[in-house]
C-alpha cells in the first residue's frame, strides 16, 4: 500500500506554528516581492480570495476581512518541511518527497497492520513533533492515494484526515465521486478531450478500453488508467539531481548601467555554482537572458539570450560567472533598459564523472578555494565571502514587507521562554 500524506495549508500552517493567535483567523501568503497570493488558509477560501489573486488588487479585501498576509518565508517553510519529513521516515523507509508539502510513503511488509490507525498515528505524531496538520490518504496505486487523500482532505470531519481505499466497493464509490480533472495527472487539454467523448469522472475514464486509451493517449494515459484500476505502474522515485538550475530575478527599477547588469549576472551565476555543488554536479553549458519590460508597451522592447559552452564541466564560481558575464556582453544592447535577467546553468553531470581534457581543464585551486568559501558562507552567513566581480555592499532582497521571523533558522529570532 502507498499513502500520500499532505501537509494542510502548509505555509499558512507554517505561520501558526510560532503564532498560535492565528488559529481560526484568515492567512494568505504572498509571492515573491509580495505579488500575488500563493497560500490561503481555509478561512481565507471561504472569504473568496482566489489563488494567484493580484495582493495590489485585493489589499482592501484584506483589510476589510482582516485577512492575516505575510510575504513567503521560505527558509521557514523548508525548515519545517524537512522536520515533517523526518517524522515520516520514522514510519516507513521508503519516502518519496514529492513536494515541499506532500510525500508519498510505502508501505512494504505492513499487511498485518491495522493501516488506520496506524496513519492515525502519524498523523498525531506529526501534529505533536512539528505543530503541522496533515492528511492521509491511502491505496494500492499513488494515482489512487491521491484519490484518497482528497476524501481525506475534503470529508475531514467524517474521516479524522485519514481514508484508506482498501476495497473493490471503496475503490469505485472514490472513482465514481472523482472528476476527471481532478485526477492527479489529467491536465486541461487532455480534461477537454475526455469531456468531448462524455468522460467526466475516474470511473468512467477506467471503463475506456485499454487499446483505445493507448491509442488516443499514449502509454503515459494507459499508465494512469491502470493505476486508477489498482494496479501499480508508477513506482517510488529516488531523489534526483536537477538537469537545469536557474537563479532569475526581476529588478526593483528598469537598468540600463552594463556596470550594474555585469555585477548582477555574475551573482546570480555564483549562485548557481553554489547550487551545483551542494548537489555535486557540474555544468557545460550557461545560458544568459535579458528581457526589458513587457508591462511598459510604450518603451522599447527587446529580449535576447544566449548559450555559452563552457571549456570543461565546471561548478567553479570563478569559471561559471567569467563565462556568463562574456554571454551577456554579446546580447546587450545600451538603448535598452532591462527588468529580467538571469543565468541558467545546463548540461548537468556528476561531479565524479567529469571527462578529463587533455589540454583544457579547470585549474585545480579552484576546487579547494570554492570548498572553503562555501565551509565560511555555511558557517557565518551565506554573504560573508564573495567574488570581486560581486559588488561587496550591495545585498539584493525581495520586497518582503510583510515577512514573518526565521523561527528555526536565525539564532535571533529563536522563541524565548522567560
């Protein structure tokens, strides 16, 4: 059996977890710069503000409903993920993080089990150990756990946030009550297809003949039929390395100055490097782009990128920003003022599995200087050392207006019992 286990209004939960004068009250959670909303809380739902909402838009919504909005909080957030994480592996070994808030969990050998109590059981221990609710929702197949974790989530009174489909009767009254847009997987042109042909539940998408389901939508939709049938086809995923790591930003005001560009490309560059090796890759490719401003029709537009093939696979600060800052000299324009740079690092290997050049390769201080930086940024603060080609007074930082404390990630902002 799997169970999918879903961490409730997560960031809204998350801010409660300190703030315990939160409970019961309206919560949105703002975007970067405090854009839009990204996370409501229950109250927050039923007051009718949509996600993705405009925050500009609905500030007097906010304030007339005295909604409770912060800016996202994300070291707060990943923190507290990894703890409700740890509690899982508690339970079982096998633990597929899916998401910051949602994590599928195998259980192998629990046949013996009473598995409802034993979900209750981790859901309590959760709640106890991180102050997080969550839902459970359990099945043969991870298709079929989402199922039941939506049973879980939306009958929440009835089934104490845990539901197990663990019967043939179970397993069609679930099918039945589904929408097929709601089926983890049906996306909304493959929703519209399946609605031309009258197909508007789980159910009656399982009743498709295989050939035609294979025909019409690929292997990818047979799979999910099997899995909504109860048969397992999409197994527990190990962590993955990433293929591409991007660090893009929009800037407060329009830029024009190369000197300005220059120093935030090769920021967001060493960012990117620093990525690399904290998951022990390296990159063979960095790709550069500028974009002006799309929402000022009035000024001139342009947007340009570029792909830079580095000489060797590299995960050097010094190497990856060299080459990134070359990129952008070739796409910049100075009749432009630009709002949205960034550098992506592709080309993605292990760092164990870099092809030597015979003539060209990364000169070997390289490696023992960025170990060192990133022990002193680890241990003082992620800023502390930086490359000349940074400018050293200036701290780039997200409008947060609105951003609660770093509870479990800042020594000063740790609760104090008096």
């Amino acid at each position: 059996m799997i169970a999918l286990i879903d961490c409730n209004n997560f960031y809204a939960s998350c801010e409660r977890v300190f703030n315990p004068s939160l409970e019961g009250k309206p919560i949105a959670v703002l975007s970067n710069n405090d854009g839009c909303v990204i996370a409501r809380s229950n109250e927050t739902k039923a007051l009718g503000v949509p996600m993705g909402a405009p925050a500009f838009e609905y500030k007097k919504i906010f304030e007339k409903n005295d909604i409770k909005v912060f800016s996202s909080n994300y070291a707060l957030y990943g923190d507290i993920s990894q703890r409700v994480m740890n509690v899982l592996s508690r339970y079982s070994p096998d633990v597929e993080v899916y998401s910051i808030d949602e994590a599928f969990v195998q259980f192998v050998g629990y046949e013996n089990y009473n598995l409802p109590q034993y979900a209750a059981q981790i859901k309590q221990q959760v709640k106890k150990l991180t102050g997080i609710p969550i839902s459970i929702g359990i099945a043969r197949t991870k298709a079929l756990a989402k199922v039941a974790n939506k049973i879980a989530k939306k009958y929440a009174e009835r089934t104490k946030g845990v539901y197990v489909i663990d019967t043939e009767e179970k397993q069609q009254k679930a099918l039945k009550w589904t929408k097929i847009e709601d089926v983890w997987g049906i996306g909304r042109q493959f929703t519209k297809r399946l609605h031309k042909i009258n197909i508007t539940t789980a159910y009656k998408f399982t009743q498709l003949p295989n050939e035609y389901v294979r025909k019409e939508y690929s292997v990818v939709g047979l799979r999910l039929k099997k899995e909504l049938e109860g048969f397992p086809t999409l197994q527990l995923e190990e962590v993955k390395n990433k293929k591409a790591i991007a660090t893009t930003r929009s800037q407060k005001k329009d830029v024009n100055d190369y000197s300005i560009l220059k120093e935030r490309i090769s920021t967001y560059a060493i960012s990117c490097a620093e990525k690399l090796r904290r998951q022990k890759s390296a990159a063979n490719l960095v790709y550069v782009f500028v974009r002006t401003n799309p929402f000022k029709p009035d000024a001139p537009q342009y947007r340009n990128s570029i792909a830079v093939t580095l000489p060797f696979p590299s995960n050097s600060a010094l190497t990856i920003s060299q080459h990134a800052i070359k990129g952008l000299k070739n796409i910049y324009r100075n009749q432009y003022s630009y709002k949205k740079i960034g550098v992506i690092v592709m080309g993605i290997v292990p760092e164990k599995s870099i092809q030597l050049n015979l003539f060209n390769n990364e000169d070997p201080r390289h490696k023992l200087l960025m170990s060192v930086i990133d022990k002193i940024n680890t241990r003082e603060g992620t800023t502390k050392i930086r490359i000349a080609s940074q400018d050293l007074g200036r701290k780039w930082k997200m409008r947060q207006e609105r951003l609660s404390p770093f509870y479990t990630t800042k020594w000063e902002d740790i609760i104090q019992v008096v």
